[in-house]
C-alpha cells in the first residue's frame, strides 16, 4: 500500500495565509491595548511569532509574544508509548486582562487547544482568548472553534495534515498524507 501525499499550501500560499489571517486579527482587534498573541509548541509557537510581526507591522505597535508547552497539560499522557517531550512555557508578559490570540497550526478534535487554555488560565485571567489556527480540519470531539482559520480542509479521520515550517522543518508547506 502506498502513501499519497497532496499539497494543500506551499510555500507562496502559506504566507498569503497568514498575511489574511494578521490582516483579519488587525479587522477585530488592532485598536485593543494589551493584545498578544501564544502560540502552542511547537509549530503553533512560530506561527505566533509570525503573526506577531505582520500584526506589529500593520499597526505599528510591539506585540507581545509567548509560547506554551502543555505536555503536562495533555490527557493522553498515559497512552503513549514514548517518554513525551517536554516543551517549556515561555510568556514573559501578564496576562491578566489581556485579550490573547492563542495560535496553533492545526484544529483537529480540540483537545489541544483544551490543554492549552488550561495552561494559558493557569498564568492569570485574560479578558479574552481567541484561537487562530493554519488548518481546520474538522472532527471536533471538544466544542471548540476557531476565531481565525487560515484553511478548511474537510479531511476524513484515517488522513494525516502535516504542517511544514522552515524554521523547524527546513521548509513551508501543509501536505494530506492518505494511506
């Protein structure tokens, strides 16, 4: 049996994303004193940091940053095989009263970003919590939604959506693996 593997976003179409998805953050929020945006480890930590720059860029104000690691957060920690790697949390800023934009690359059952809210509450009270993420796929089992979706990709469960980043991967893509 073989895998197929389909580019759903190169390089070009990635960056055009999340120019819309900065763009569509400074339609609702650009005003707001205190915005920042978190991105979960690892590949949710550097969208966040590209958003963070496109939205600084197109408001002229320093956005604050942070990264969350929720391995511990996790609640499948028991049904993997592997020692889970530990990510560490790094947001150097209050986050009490602020509105956070919580970025990850991938929307899937919601469990992670349920693990991240959880992190995220357990550094203070943000006034508002919002999610934008690269890829929704579907297959909710969490009632969880995205604020700001790059893409819809209607997937069935058996695929795998695999976002490529150069700053970890080397290069800029989303790709459905079927097998």
């Amino acid at each position: 049996m073989t895998d197929k593997k389909t580019v759903i976003m190169d390089s070009a179409a990635m960056g055009k994303t999340l120019s819309r998805l900065a763009h569509e953050i400074v339609e609702r929020r650009g005003d707001e004193p205190g915005l920042a945006i978190v991105g979960i480890k690892t590949r949710g930590a550097h969208i966040a940091a590209r958003l963070a720059d496109k939205v600084s860029e197109l408001t002229g104000k320093k956005i604050e940053r942070g990264y969350l690691g929720i391995t511990l957060y996790r609640d499948d920690l028991s049904q993997q095989s592997e020692q889970p790697l530990m990510h560490s949390t790094e947001v150097e800023f209050d986050v009490q009263g602020r509105t956070i934009i919580l970025a990850d690359d991938v929307l899937y059952t919601g469990r992670t970003v349920r693990c991240a809210l959880d992190a995220l509450i357990d550094l203070g009270r943000p006034a508002r919590i919002e999610l934008a993420v690269l890829v929704d796929r579907g297959h909710r089992e969490l009632p969880i939604r995205a604020d700001y979706a790059g893409k819809n990709i209607p997937t069935a469960k058996s695929e795998l959506v695999r976002v490529r980043m150069k700053e970890c991967d080397g290069a800029d893509e989303v790709v459905v693996e079927r097998k």
